[in-house]
C-alpha cells in the first residue's frame, strides 16, 4: 500500500478498496491466498456504512490497477536478510547486539525507508545505530566495507528522528548518538 501511494494518489485510488486490495495481492505473492469473496464477506460484516460496501469484482479491478502501477513488480528485499552477517562480519553476533540491532531493523518498517533505500544500507544503518547506542567503535570495519557513510549516517538519522519524535528511547540517550553522529 505504501508503495502504491508513493506513486499514485490517495484521491486516484480510494484507500478505503486499496487496503484490503493489499492485503488480498499480499496473500496470493505469499502464496497463502485469501479468496476475494471471503474478503469481501468480512468487510460487509464489519463495517455496516455504504462507504465499505465492495463486491469482488472491485476488489479484482483494484488489483490489476495496482499490479500496473507497481510495474508488476511484487517483490520486496528486506534489511534482514543481510542483517546476521554483517553482524558476524563486524564481530558483533552476541545476543543483546543482535537483539538491539534487529529490533531497530523492525522500527524501520514504521517508516519509509524500505521504499527509499537499498536494504543492505538500512541493515548497515542499524548496526551503526546500535553500536553508537552501544558505544562500540566500529569505525574500521565501516571504512572496510567501502560503503558511503554519509548516506549510512543519514539513515541512521533517519531512524534517531523516528524515535525521537515518537519518545521511544531517552533524551539523553538520542543526544548522545546525536553528537556521535555528527561530522
């Protein structure tokens, strides 16, 4: 749905049909489909205003409307795939690094990141955060990588700004990765 929207137009497609249009592509790339007309059955039972009232074929129509806006192209590479060897490579596979970073890989899909960044720099952004958070110096292997830092950097930005307006970790604690962060 995010993908769509960053394309098309909230008044071009109705949300409201979009949503659960999502959800049922979702289900068949997934290959756990969803039937439309069961769908459809719990949309009408749960909502009960005129505004939700879709039958299947809208649901089918919506589909191939956004099939070819998303240039048929379903498939999505995620931050964690890459995430468990970087964290071997850079020597910091022990349990609460891994946990931090991996929580902080599952924040980013709060955001837009994923729509805007190759998943391996997201990963690489997580980990940077983590070891600022952590205080774990791991400028050498960063510059071994041969990666872009500022782009790591404005990632791991990114991803402070998120928490910070959602107050998720402290004051302190933000400022400090804050100033670390800094050129």
């Amino acid at each position: 749905m995010r993908r769509l929207y960053t394309r098309k137009s909230m008044s071009e497609y109705d949300p409201r049909l979009v949503g659960p249009t999502c959800l049922y592509l979702a289900s068949k790339a997934e290959e756990s489909t969803v039937q439309a007309r069961l769908l459809v059955y719990y949309i009408k039972k749960i909502y009960s205003d005129d505004k939700h009232r879709y039958e299947i074929k809208d649901i089918l129509e919506m589909e191939m409307k956004i099939l070819e806006a998303l240039n048929y192209y379903l498939v999505v590479f995620h931050p964690y795939r890459s995430l468990p060897q970087f964290l071997q490579d850079a020597g910091m596979n022990d349990i609460s690094m891994t946990q931090l970073t991996w929580g902080l890989v599952n924040d980013t899909y709060k955001m837009d990141l994923i729509l805007i960044h190759p998943p391996h720099l997201i990963a690489l952004a997580c980990i940077y955060t983590a070891s600022v958070y952590r205080e774990k110096d791991k400028t050498a292997w960063f510059e071994e990588l041969r990666v872009d830092m500022n782009v790591v950097k404005n990632i791991a930005m990114e991803i402070l700004d998120f928490y910070e307006s959602h107050r998720l970790i402290t004051d302190e604690r933000v400022a400090a990765a804050f100033n670390k962060l800094k050129p």
